[in-house]
C-alpha cells in the first residue's frame, strides 16, 4: 500500500502552521466527557490544534469560549477543570457564560474603552455537539454535524462512552515526534511484536478486520485461543457489561481521538494533541466497565481484570512513545515514501481523511 504523505509533511513548519489553520479548525475534535462538566459551572479547559478553549455547562447547556483573554491575552484557565465563573488570572477581567466581558477592575482608569468596545471583545464562541458521553468540539461555525461526521461509527462511539464505569487511570506523556506520526502509531498492530512484547504482542491471533469510513477506522482483533480459554472461565462476571465483546475493538476518529476496548471489560480513551512541529501529547485514560449490579464493579476477579489493563497502560504508552521518537529522528534521513502493509491500511484511510484537509 501506498503512502500517501512524505517525510517532509512531519518536518516541516508550514505544513504544521498549515494544519493548525485550515485542518484543526474544520474538523470535530474531541474535548471531554459530560460527566466532567454535570454539574452547573463545572468547566473544561483544553485546546483544539493549538486554540485554547474553555467549555463550561451554563446551567446545564455547553458552551465553548476561546479561554484567552481579550485584554492582554492571558490564557485564563490552566487547570484542566474547575468549577465557577470566568475570570483572567492577570488583572481579573471577568467573562459571562456567552463570553461578553462581564467585569472590569478599575473599570473608570480605562478612558479609551466605550461600550462598543468592549462589545467588540467578548470572547470567540465555538461549536460543541455531543455523542453519548463524548464532547467534541469544531472550531469553525459551518461543517458537517458530529453525527454526520462520525458516520457509521455513531452508534458505536456512543455506545461505549455510555459503558465507561470507573476511571482507572491516566497517562500523559509528551512525545517528542509530529502528532501524525503518534496517530499512525495507534492505527496500526504491526509493530506489537517488537515493541509490546510482553504484552500486547505475546498472545496475538493474527486474525483482524480493518474497516474504514470518511472520518473512523474500526479494527477488531480476535483473541487467541489460550486467552480465549482463559476469558471463557470469568466472562460469566462480565455479563451485564453494556459493550458485549469477545475480542479486542478499536475506534478512531479522525484527527486525534481514539477509544479501543479489551472486550467490553476495560476502555481505553486517547487523545493526541500537538504541541509544536515535534512536540505532541499523547493523553491516555483507562475506564473499567458498568456493571449491573454495581457491587460487581467492586468483585475481587473485576478488580484483578482492571488491575491488569491498569499496570499495561503505562508500559505500552511509553514503549510507543520511545518508537515514536525513534522514527521523527529517522525521518529527516528518509530519500522516499515508506511502504505499508494490510495490517497498516489504517494509516491510508487517516492520511486520506488528511488529504482532503490538506490536498
Ligand atoms: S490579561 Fe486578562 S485581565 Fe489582563
Ligand atoms: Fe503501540
């Protein structure tokens, strides 16, 4: 298969200007969970490419504003949640929900701001859709909606958003690599024999099917008998799991959102947000499922399943990122295109989806 961008697409700084201007912007990109933002004036702050948002349920609605102040353009918010209203750090200019500046300090010592003026700087609204649990965010005012863009992988996003039980836990990590090359890493299974051999790739069935629309790729990858035998004797525990699975599933949404689930038992959500040319951050979260009864979710053979997903997150994010730093050294010294295999068909549907971003 062929490769459809060139070593220079991850090296060069007009192409990742060009990304951050026309690709981030058009597309859905995701923000958050709705359990994180359920309570009034519970907020969100994240980025889209490299634009700072905010998102804040305004009693009970989202809203999305650009978390930069319009006086002398402080990042407001710099944790990635809270709760209240929207004030910069700097001199304490205050935003209501719709982003109109609602404060000023010392409002009389600017003889230069008129009302018009200050209409003139309310924050940048941007638009936000949901799908099941999920909060993604467009920066641009027209496009597709979310379900339009998800397409058929709609039911299925939605579907395991819902099953996210626990939160069991969190990796960040910045990669010192171009954000494309940490996506492609994700879209692909090839390299777990080498690089996860302890893991991910000790009990491979080699059996998988790859599914690509216009903006998701779906992968599933059937377990191999010895683990098969092994989740014949404790799926019974599992049988209330909303996501029914046998097998390993992994859903991405382009450009950098991704959620994959070890037989409906364990999730996890990644996230891969650039940082510069080179610099990108890879955010991984591991849920446990829903169970019904809950007090299943506290079983000593749950807990041992979770605890399992819980020691290989860390592991395998770190094993990808070394890869990762390894192949954006090796690309400055590649003279062609590097060639793909079926089991990387993924990464041709995501530079596709790129191409028509970025012809
Ligand atoms: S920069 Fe925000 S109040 Fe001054
Ligand atoms: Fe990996």
């Amino acid at each position: 298969m062929d490769n459809l961008l060139a070593p220079k697409d991850y090296a060069e700084s007009s192409i990742f200007a060009s990304e951050m201007e026309n690709l981030f912007p058009a597309t859905w990109v995701f923000a958050g969970l709705r359990r994180e933002v359920s309570g009034d004036g519970d907020w969100i702050a994240t980025r889209v490419g490299d634009t700072s948002i905010t998102i804040q349920n305004d009693q009970g609605r989202l809203r999305v504003l650009h978390n930069v102040c319009s006086h002398r353009f402080a990042v407001m918010r710099t944790q990635p949640h809270g709760s209240g209203p929207l004030k910069c750090p700097y001199h304490g200019w205050m935003y209501d929900c719709e982003g109109n500046v609602a404060a000023i300090p010392a409002r009389p010592r600017f003889s230069n701001l008129d009302e018009d003026k200050i209409a003139g700087m309310r924050l940048r609204q941007f638009t936000v859709e949901t799908c099941g649990d999920l909060i993604f965010v467009r920066l641009n005012p027209e496009g597709p909606s979310l379900r339009e863009y998800c397409g058929e992988a709609w039911d299925t996003l939605e579907k395991f958003s819902q099953a996210l039980g626990l939160e069991l836990h969190v990796t960040t990590l910045r990669v010192s690599a171009n954000w494309k090359l940490v996506v492609e890493n994700s879209l692909e299974s090839y390299h777990s024999g080498c690089v996860h051999p302890e893991t991910l790739g000790s009990d491979r069935s080699y059996r998988f099917e790859i599914k690509t629309g216009y903006h998701f790729t779906r992968y599933e990858e059937a377990i191999s008998a010895p683990v098969a035998a092994k989740w014949g004797r404790i799926k019974n525990t599992f049988a209330s799991r909303p996501a029914s699975l046998d097998d390993y599933v992994f859903y991405s949404l382009f450009p950098t959102f991704s959620i994959d689930t070890l037989r409906g038992a364990t999730f996890a959500l990644n996230v891969i947000r650039p940082l510069s040319l080179t610099e990108t951050e890879l955010h991984s979260r591991v849920f446990a499922t829903r169970l019904n009864p809950p007090e299943l979710e506290k079983s000593a053979l749950v807990r041992a399943f979770n605890d399992y997903a819980i020691s290989m997150a860390p592991l395998v994010v770190g094993q990808d990122k070394t890869i990762c730093e390894a192949v954006q050294a090796g690309l400055s010294q590649a003279r062609f295109s590097a060639t793909l295999s079926e089991e990387e068909a993924r990464i041709v549907a995501f530079q596709k989806a790129y191409r028509r971003y970025l012809p």
